[in-house]
C-alpha cells in the first residue's frame, strides 16, 4: 500500500507562526503553528518563489524548532525560548470582547489549548478563596478551559520528551481528560508548563534598550544621552509621540514663555489627536533611514540597525 507524501522541506515566515512545506510529490502547503493546522494546500508552485510572495518586514523572535525526520512537521517548545514572542491581539487576528488590543504569548497560547482539555488546568487557583468566590454575595465560577482565543484539533498528538530525545508520555490532545492520562500528566508536565496552563502566569514582556537623539539635520543640540527601554513590540509611532508632546513641545513653550493656557491646544486633545499631530510633524529615522510609524522596535532593530549594541533612533520635524 502506497503511504502519503512525506515533507521534506520547511520555511518558517518572518511572523514565526506560519511555516510553507514541500512534500516528496512537489506540492507546497500553508501551516498555521500557532493553531496546530493546515492553513492552506497551495498545490504545485515554485518553493522560493512563495517564500518571497509572502515575505512581511516584520520581526518576531523565534519560539519554537522544526524537525521533518518523521515526514511531518514535529514542533518541538522548550524552556530556553518558549515564551520569548509576544505580539498583539489585532496582528494575530484576535479580536477581545472589550474591544482592547492585549498583548499575546504565541508559545503560552500554544500550550494552553494543547493541554485544553486536561482537568487540572481548569481549576483556578483563586477558587481556594472564598472570598475571591463571591461577588455580590453569588457564587462566580472562574474556570476557563484553553485560551480563550482559539482551539487545536483535538486529534493533535502531544508529546513530553527529554532534553536529550527521550520520550516521557505520549498522548492526544482530547485525551488529556482521561483519569489514567490525567495522572500521567501530573507526574510529567514540567514545571514551567504547569506555569502557564495551570497557575496562569504568563512570563514578562521582553525589554528593549534604545537611544534617542536629534537628526544632524534638525540643527537642535544633542541630548544628554540618556538609555531609554520600552517594550520590544512598541512601535514607533509611540515613540514619535513622546518625542512631539515630551521634546518639541517643551521646546516650543519655553522659546514662547508658555504665556496664557489659551496657547494650549492639547489640554483636552484625546489620544488620537496627539497621534495624528506627531504624525504629521515628526520624523523618527535609524541608520538615516525614515520609520514606518507602525513597525515596532524590535523589527526596527533587525532589519534597519543591524548592527551590535544599542539601538539608537534620531528625530527630525517635517519640513513645512
């Protein structure tokens, strides 16, 4: 009996959730790692030439390994780079019910809807408070199953292993609600797993140290230099903001003498506006190159600075 194709190339996309294969009879396919699924059977088509097709200027770190030995994708999560990418709710494709944009764990996510159906994640710590229990006087269940975003097919096979390869347990998603896998994994699910599905306590977000200076073109004076951190995922536009409303504006107030609160537009501006004003008046480069207002830091730092150290960003006001 003839078997089915085996895979025998992968590429892992910039946004490291989606990887494009290549099986043994030539046909690519489009895989989805966050939702352990098949995104897309694309057919027979040029490898390199889809890779380039779908290529994004977006950096994510990376968060898990690839392996074809068995002629399918195997991911293998570790300990070491599991939770190092994060990224929004709106750039995965996840929409909140208050209408908020939150930050992701790709790899906490992951775990959390492999062991979806393991009993032990649905007990909620804080369920051993009565107090916490109780609201207006009522019982308030706080059980939530997965991560609320999303499932993995149920038939997806889960495997504990060994740093060196040796395997552990090995079981189907679904059968994770058995009583004899339940126990199994008790005694197998590494600490920093429980972590994440059971304690829920999902890791810090990953920091990035940054100059910020006036361009040579502006004719300002060099600041102090002082290092600056933020969010690695933060994005330039937030940077440019706090240079408009933080830098040029004190600038501004202080040649005029900041006379009268009439001369004050952004008293009572939202948000937006603020965005909109920076936006319109501020240039944020690296490397004497202009930044796309909606890439983040850590994309900046990869594909423009390049470079060892760290990164520095220079501003300019647009000329009117």
């Amino acid at each position: 009996m003839k078997g089915g194709a085996s895979i025998v190339q992968c590429h892992i996309l910039n946004d490291k959730r989606h990887i494009l294969t290549k099986d043994t009879n030539n046909n690519v396919a489009y895989w989805d790692v966050l939702k352990a699924c098949k995104g897309e059977d694309l057919g027979k088509m040029e490898f390199d030439e889809e890779i380039k097709k779908r290529f994004k200027m977006v950096y994510v770190p990376n968060w898990f390994s690839v392996d074809l030995k068995t002629g399918m994708l195997t991911i293998t999560l570790d300990e070491s780079d599991c939770f190092a990418a994060w990224v929004s709710a709106k750039d995965a494709g996840f929409s909140s019910p208050d209408g908020s944009d939150p930050k992701l764990n790709l790899g906490g996510l992951l775990l959390q809807a492999l062991l979806e159906f393991w009993p032990r994640t649905h007990i909620n710590p804080m369920d051993e408070d009565p107090e916490m229990n109780h609201v207006n006087g009522e019982h308030e269940s706080r059980i939530q199953k997965g991560n609320g975003y999303f499932q993995v097919p149920p038939h997806t096979p889960v495997i504990f292993g060994e740093a060196g390869g040796r395997t552990l347990f090995r079981l189907l998603c679904r059968d994770s609600g058995g009583e004899t896998e339940s126990m199994l994994l008790n005694e197998t699910v590494p600490q920093w797993v429980i972590d994440i599905t059971v304690d829920k306590n999902m890791p810090k977000f990953n920091k990035i140290p940054f100059y910020l200076q006036p361009h040579s073109s502006s004719g300002a004076k060099t600041l102090k230099k002082d290092r600056l951190s933020a969010s690695d995922m933060l994005q330039v536009r937030k940077v440019m903001e706090h240079v408009y409303e933080k830098i040029i504006n004190l600038d501004s107030e202080s040649q005029t003498g900041a006379s009268g609160n009439n001369d004050k537009p952004t008293e009572q501006k939202e948000d937006e506006d603020m965005a909109l004003l920076a936006e319109e008046k501020i240039e944020l480069l690296c490397q004497d190159q202009v930044l796309d207002p909606n890439m983040d830091l850590r994309t900046v730092k990869h594909f423009i600075w390049k470079s060892g150290g760290d990164l520095t960003l220079h501003y300019r006001q647009k000329s009117t």
